[in-house]
C-alpha cells in the first residue's frame, strides 16, 4: 500500500511540475511576442536629433540684414536740477533740525541717455517713442555706419509716446511700413536696437498677444500694444518691431519687468497707429487725435454683476463687444444717438472684441471723419453714423500751438463722488491726485485740492481738462479742509 501512495505522490509531481513548465514556456513565448512587437513599433517611429536642420528654421536672415542699416541709436543731452547744501546750511541743520528756507539751492547739470530710433525716409525722418527725447536739450543720432548727427525733434506726441526727429541727410537706408494687422499670434518677428549701447542688437520671438491695454501711458493715453517674446531692455525703446518680410511693424516702447531688465514680455506700439501719428507730426506738428466720446469697458462676471439689475441683458451678452459705460454729452457718439448701456459689437464693420482694438482703430482717424458704429440695445442691433471730434469737442483740426492743459497743468487727476461734493458745499469738480510739475507747481497748488474752474469755466470731469485750449490765467478750487484758494496770473 504504502508503495501504491509513493508512485501515485510521484506521478501527481511530475505532472504539476510538466503543466507548471508548460505554462512558464508559453508565458515566455507570449512575452518574447509582445516585447517583439514592441520593439517593432518603436523601430516604426521616425528618430530625429533634436537640432533642427536648416530648413526648418524660420529665415530670418534677410529681415535682419535689411532692417539694421535703418535702426539708429539716439543719445539725449537733458538738464536736471541738484540740490546742494552750504555750510550754513549743516549748520542750522545741526542746531535746528532743519536749514531756514529749505536750505542750499539748485544747481543745474547735464544728464545723457540713449535710446533707439528707426528711419522711415531715405531725406532723414526718425520714429522714436517720446520717452526717449523728453525734455532734451540736444538729441545726437549715431548710424549703424558710425556717422553721427545732430536731429531737429519736429514733433511728439505724449498719448501713444511717439517722436519724430529729423536729421540733414540723404540717400538713408530705411524701413518701409508694413502691416501690424495682418500679424497673427505665433508670427516670428525681429526686435532691433541698442540694448545697454550695445549697437545693432537683433533678438527674436513671437507675436503673443495684440491689442494689449498695461494702463502705462496717463493723460488719456492710447494703448494697444503688440506683445512680443522677443528680448528688449533699457535703451531698446524707440527700436523697430520687424517682421520676416523686413518691414517696420512696431516700435518697441517697454518690457514688463520686476527687475528692471527683460524676463520674457516686451511691447511695441503697432504700426497702425506710428503711421497716423508721424504724418500729423510732420504736417501739423501736433498728432490730430480724434475721440469717440465714450467711456468703455470689457465686458466680464464683475461688470455684469455691477450693472445686471440696471441692464439685464448683459447676462447674456457674452464676452464679445465693449460695454458703454458712459457717453459724453458733447461727444460725437452722444450727437449720433449711442448711449450708455449700449454694446458696441463693430466699428467701421471689424468685430469688437476689447477696448484696445477700439482705441486703436479711432486712432486710425482725424476730427472730422465718420465712423460707422454698431450696437446692440436691448438685444437689438443699431446702427450709427459718429462724426469724431477733437480733444476740445470740435470737428476741426487742432493748431500746433492750441494748448494741452491735461499736460501743462502737470498732475494727476481723479473724479470727486457727491459725498464730497455735498461736504464741501460745490457742484462740480476734479480733484488733484498729485502734482509733477508744470503749472500746478509754479502755482504752489497741493495734493487734494479740487478745481472747480478754469478760466472762469466750470470743470465738471477730468475729461473737461482736456477740452480748454486757452492758456490758464486763473484756477478756482477748494481744498478738502473748505479752504476756498484761487491762483491767477500763474503763467
């Protein structure tokens, strides 16, 4: 018996030892299959080294090689006032805290800066953006061929930071206009300029975004920048923004940095708006700037739930077209009929999609001009002729010598709430956020005073600044402790 249960233990461990063989076997065998056709599939995927052959790189030569015989390099010569102390002034500081009169004086010395600028004529016309030729007492323009030149500044414009310049020579290399709204997000475009006096500096990058609104430039400014990945630093502004074809898109005006050098975002003003401001800068020496007459904004969750129980509609507005937040009552859009509440959804038949694209394209035109506007009311469409007007609320051109009190008054501005109003016992008027300088400061005028009157003309808004043309002999206003102040013959 007992070798009957021996042989029957030994058979049963032969055959789960043959089925366990037989099954680690075909596991293998399935294995070695799979793996097989693993490895057949990655035999099928095409390998490429990562460095790309010539052809597939944009060509970027020919735009490089025409655009920086046209790009210079400008140097400004600027006078700033230095404080100095005397030695009676340590002393009064010594024993009085503080020196009598304010101690010491100004004294005046010579600051140098440099920028860029591009040529646009073979006779020597130069774009640049108006922070470079600031307040210079001379303006010297060195070539890419080393020639240097003393330039005539014929005009600038402060709202879109544009100069033109002029220098006395002929037969100059130069950039011709091409198209800033045929760009296309991801289009390879060239920034050149003289980053750190680094002359005839190329860098390359792409189109990120158009239209872009950084509320830089103050004093009404238009802004709708093209954003670029393309490296710019300090002493690139004024340089040409260059698409592959070779042709003058931009001006590169600022980089968007916490560290005062470029991480990544630069922006330059589209050459839809450089052509409109250099020929009016050139023929009239003021840039004729046309206004619409509203105040806008983009349409998002925070305004639909400020203004949803006033205008329900905007629910179901979408995220196309600009929300009118308000109208000015002398303005040409408030004369056509468009009200506040209304969308526009197309101006001169190009959809809306920001207030940038509106500013740019009414930048595109003068006082005088008609621009077809549309916009939904109510959920309807309607459809308006606004003859645009100046900055005084005329049709007219302006004159070179009109003056432009938002900048000469030199200071910040913001709207008073009746509150306010109510406190002080007035009916109108803007109050003063800051001063920089001009006539506010010769005046001796303070943060928080609120104008009431120029000129003996009410001031209801800081728009109203912006429609007196006449030079200031008198400022009516109240500061917030009801102090009644006037300032007069203040020229």
């Amino acid at each position: 018996m007992k070798k009957v249960t021996v042989l029957l233990t030994l058979l049963a461990a032969m055959l789960t030892g043959g089925l366990t063989a037989y099954t680690v076997i075909k596991f293998t065998d399935s294995n070695k299959k799979e793996r097989s056709a693993f490895l057949d599939y990655q035999r099928d995927i095409p390998v490429q080294f990562t460095s790309y052959t010539k052809e597939s790189y944009p060509d970027l030569t020919y735009a490089a090689e025409n655009a920086v015989p046209a790009v210079v390099s400008i140097e400004k010569v600027s006078i700033s006032q230095a404080r100095y102390s005397s030695e009676m002034d340590m002393l009064e500081r010594w024993f009085f805290g503080t020196p009598r009169n304010g101690g010491g004086g100004n004294v005046p010395r010579e600051v140098r800066s440099s920028g860029s600028g591009v040529i646009i004529s073979s006779d020597g016309y130069i774009v640049s953006n108006n922070h470079v030729v600031e307040n210079a007492k001379d303006l010297k323009v060195t070539l890419s061929d080393k020639r240097t030149f003393t330039a005539e500044l014929i005009g600038t414009d402060p709202s879109t930071d544009l100069a033109l310049l002029k220098i006395d020579a002929d037969g100059l290399p130069f950039l011709p206009f091409g198209s800033s709204e045929d760009l296309r997000l991801g289009e390879w475009v060239l920034a050149i300029g003289t980053p750190f006096s680094l002359t005839s500096t190329v860098t390359a990058g792409i189109v990120s975004a158009k239209a872009r609104n950084l509320g830089i430039i103050e004093d009404m400014g238009i802004e709708s920048f093209i954003q670029t990945d393309a490296a710019v630093n300090p002493g690139n502004s004024g340089g040409a923004l260059v698409n592959p074809a070779g042709e003058l898109v931009g001006i590169n005006t600022l980089i968007k940095t916490e560290t005062g050098s470029f991480i990544g975002y630069s922006f330059a003003v589209p050459s839809s708006i450089v052509k409109r401001v250099i020929v009016d800068l050139k023929e009239y020496g003021i840039f004729q700037r046309a206004f619409l007459g509203i105040t806008m904004s983009e349409i998002n969750a925070s305004l639909i739930e400020r203004y949803e129980d006033e205008y329900a509609y905007l629910k179901d507005a979408g995220q196309t077209g600009v929300f009118i937040v308000d109208t000015d009552p002398d303005g040409g859009a408030h004369e056509a009929g468009i009200r506040k509440g209304d969308i526009v959804v197309e101006v001169d038949g190009i959809e809306i999609k920001s207030s940038p694209q509106i500013q740019e394209l009414v930048a595109q035109h003068r006082p005088g001009d008609i621009l077809k506007v549309s916009v939904k009311r109510d959920g309807k469409m309607k459809h308006f002729d606004v003859v645009l007007r100046n900055r005084a609320g005329r049709t007219e051109l302006m004159k070179a010598d009109d003056v432009n009190l938002g900048a000469e008054l030199g200071g910040k501005f913001e709207e008073v709430n009746d509150k306010i109003k109510k406190e002080l016992k007035i009916e109108h008027g803007i109050r003063v956020k800051s001063v920089t300088g001009g006539i506010l400061e010769k005046a001796g005028v303070k943060p928080g005073y609120i104008i009431t009157h120029i000129n003996d003309t009410p001031v209801r808004s800081v728009n109203d600044l912006y429609k007196i043309t006449s030079e200031v002999t008198s400022i009516d206003g109240v500061y917030p402790d009801g102090r009644f102040a006037r300032y007069a013959s203040i020229r």
